[in-house]
C-alpha cells in the first residue's frame, strides 16, 4: 500500500524533472552557439605622429576597386582619436556591396578636407580573412591591455615636384590638380583618388604639396610623351593625368606641346569632279580611351582644311551614314589614307585624292557554323537554320516562314563577353535583307556600347548536294 505522502513526493520529483527539462530546452532554443554570434566591434584609437597626438575627428573609409570603378564605403567616424570599426563580415560586405570581380582593398583615414592616408592594395582573400589587422599598414599598430589597437599614422611631410620642358626650363605658372593615387584599373584608366588640392607652380616650375610618402597624382594634367616614328617624323601620345612615385623631391621633364599644323585635302572623283560632304575622322595616339572622332567635312569643292598634330595616326574618309558595324554599304563607303598618303599630307601639308568607292558587289555568302549538321539539302532560297557570318564574325540563327525571317545574331567578343540582338528580314531571290536590333546586353563586360541596330545583306550557302 502505498501512503498519500509516498505519492506526494513522486508527484514533486516528476514535476521538477520536467522543469528542468523544459528550462534547457528553452536555453537550447535561445542561446545561439558561441560560432554564430557576430563579432564583435574592434576599437582603434588613432593618433599622428606620436601616441598622444591623437586625431580629433576624422572618417574611416573602405575602398573597393575593380576595372568597372572604385566604390566607396564608409567604416567609421573617428571622434576624440576613437575608431570602432564592425567585424561583422557577412553584414559588412552586404552593406558595403563591392564588385564581384573587386581586385583590392584599401583602407582610407580622412582627417580633414585635403589630409588623407591610405593602405597600400589589400587582396580581397587577405582582406576578409584579416579584417581586424587590414588597419595595420597604416602607421605602427601596438595591441593595448585594454584591447583596442593604438594606430600612430606616419604624418605628412612637405613634398616638392618640379615640372620643367625637355630642354630643362622650368614650367612657370602652371596650375595643377594633385591627389593621392588611389586607382585607374578601370577600363578607360581614368584616375580616381583623394584630393590633396589646387596648385600653382612657382618660377622654378616647383609646387610644393603636404602629404604622406605614397604615390601621387595630378589629374588632368596635359602632357605629350615620345611615341616612335609617324607619318610627321617624331610622333608623340597625348597623355591626361600623371602618376609620380613616392618621392619626397620629383622631376617631371615632359613636352608641353608638340608640332602642329593646317594642312589642305581634296577629294575628287575618278573622273576629277570635287566629291563634297565626304566626313574626314582622325585617329591619335592617347593614354585614355577615345583616340578617334570626326573633324571635318569637304565643302562643294572636295577641299577641307585640317588641323593635325604629330599625335595623329590615321586619316579615315567615309561617305553617307550613320552606318552599324557590318555594314557593307559603310564598309564601301569608307577609306582609310595609306601610310603613303599620309607622309605627303604630313610633309607637303597639301594632297588630292581621288576616289570612287567600289561598285556594289554580291552580298556575302552564309556558311554553316563548325560543327552544324542537318540531314536536309540547303535551300538556296530560304535561310532557316544556324549560319556563321565571314564579315562580321557573328551568328545568325534564323527562321524562315514565306518571305518573312526572325530570329537572333550573336557576337562573340573574347572576354568582352557576347552580345545578342534580334532579327526581323525578308528574303528576296536568294537575297536576305536583316535587321538586328534590341542588343542584349546593351553594353559588354568591357564597357563598350553594342550597336543599336546592325543591317546587312546576306545569301545562304547554296550547294544543294551536300550538306555543309
């Protein structure tokens, strides 16, 4: 038999088994394992020159760069020489976004409009793994007993860079955007950096700039630099913007300007009658992109005067258009000066060219791409089917129904990637006349804008016995 209090004592004991039970569950549930917990913010105190000079108030930035650009992200302020900076990767890198294809990292201290100091370029992996000592090549890094990182920044020193003229005169009075290097991987090398300010060399050619010991960089800086031989004798790039080392003195010995001239064309037709409204482009040789552009016209006498310089390249002559890339109307229409041709340009400052373009020819014929099989004879009045384009390089892969065509032109361009656009045509005898438009995407991996509409003239491949 068992007593009331005998049972009273079971009850309390199964009671508190369960308790306790659920207590830990409910601390499973929670409490988040140590490993998933974010880490927690690391505390730099920042000081310039000596350990207890420290920086007012300041901003920490992260630079990210890549050949598409440099994005910015802002770390931390910086208030009484305190940084607290989150190590919290995941949430970091969500926040701050950098580019997939990100090269480098750099980590930037701003202590006031024109006072900058930078990391030399961190590799992403490195970067990540070690984002508590990213702050390190700053300056002398000590861990304190209290935790935080006592960062002591290397400080400014005055810095003299002289500009003279290759025969050794000094460059007076030029007026010059400085700043320190921070990036031009993009893909047209345009400077992206921290500026340092405006100056005005002095009657020595010398300006003299406060910064730390890293590469600078005067922006928009017009300079020319030797470049062999051309159609002028000398030729020269045009160079903008200049990267100097990490000196504390600098001389920079470059041309200023470069041989220039006014030189006169005429253009004729085979039969001597002046050919006007014919666009006259020019190619030069430069450091950024560009390099190419239209700069004049013929007027009613085929004659058109030209302002050329010992940086041009190339002459090219072009009738009509707009025309798309190809187009065998604007490949007809265009011609390129020979090297010939420019030498007496160059030399005598006076040519006449006489020119025809070449009579309409039989459009390009279609062939089947590496690889392609079908069981079918080729219709030779009909395109459907994939076709590989000898002019431009490309892919048509089309459908016929009647004489209305649809269907896609791709172009392959290396690591730019490939560029697709849509098809509309009509076939005509054994002529299809396509439009391509709508390219996807717009611009390739390299920046470059697609066509928006490429129009050309094509007949299939035409052996109806076997199969190509």
């Amino acid at each position: 038999m068992i007593s009331s209090l005998s049972r009273t004592l079971r009850t309390r004991h199964g009671t508190d088994i369960a308790a306790h039970a659920f207590l830990l569950l409910l601390s499973l549930l929670l409490i988040r394992p140590a490993s998933a917990q974010p880490s927690a913010p690391q505390q730099y105190v920042i000081a310039i020159g000596a350990a207890a000079d420290r920086l007012a108030s300041g901003t920490l930035w992260l630079y990210s760069d890549s050949w598409y650009g440099v994005q910015q992200f802002k770390l931390a302020a910086i208030e009484n020489g305190l940084a607290v900076v989150p190590q919290d990767i995941d949430r970091l890198k969500r926040e701050a976004n950098p580019h997939p294809n990100t090269d480098a990292y750099v980590i930037v201290i701003q202590a006031g409009e024109h006072v900058w100091f930078r990391t030399p370029d961190i590799p992403p992996d490195k970067f990540w793994a070690d984002l508590t000592g990213a702050l390190g090549p700053l300056g002398n890094t000590t861990r304190l007993p209290t935790g935080e990182f006592q960062v002591v920044l290397n400080g400014p020193i005055k810095r003299h860079i002289t500009f003279l003229y290759p025969d050794g005169r000094p460059k007076a009075n030029l007026v010059v955007s400085a700043s320190i290097y921070l990036s031009d991987h993009n893909h047209c090398g345009f400077h992206q950096g921290l500026p340092l300010g405006v100056f005005r060399t002095d009657a020595q050619g010398t300006i003299e700039v406060v910064a730390p010991l890293v590469p600078l960089y005067f922006a928009g800086l017009d300079y020319y630099t030797p470049a062999g031989t051309g159609p002028a004798g000398p030729a020269y790039t045009s160079n903008v913007g200049m990267k100097i080392p990490a000196d504390e003195t600098f001389v920079v010995k470059v041309a200023w300007a470069v041989p220039a001239f006014t030189a006169q064309l005429q253009l004729l037709t085979a039969t001597g009658r002046p050919r006007p409204n014919v666009d006259v482009y020019v190619n030069w040789s430069t450091n950024t992109c560009g390099g190419a552009d239209r700069i004049a016209g013929t007027d009613g006498k085929g004659i058109v005067q030209l302002h050329l310089d010992a940086t041009i390249t190339g002459l090219t002559l072009i009738i009509g258009g707009p025309y798309s890339g190809g187009d065998a109307e604007g490949d007809r229409n265009t011609r390129r000066l020979s090297d010939a041709e420019l030498s007496e340009l160059f030399s005598k400052h006076k040519l006449v060219i006489r020119w025809d373009p070449m009579p309409r020819q039989v459009p390009p014929m279609l062939a089947r791409p590496l690889g392609y099989w079908t069981s079918a004879p080729v219709n030779c009045g009909a395109v459907s089917g994939k076709w590989a384009d000898p002019e431009n390089g490309g892919t048509w892969d089309l459908s016929q129904t009647g004489e209305s065509i649809s269907g896609s032109l791709t172009i392959l361009k290396g690591y730019c990637g490939s560029v697709t656009w849509q098809v509309a045509g009509r076939m005509n005898g054994r002529v299809a006349t396509l439009t391509a438009t709508k390219p996807e995407p717009p611009v390739d991996k390299c920046g470059a804008a697609a066509a928006a509409s490429i129009t050309a003239a094509r007949a299939p491949y035409c052996n109806t016995a076997v199969p190509r």
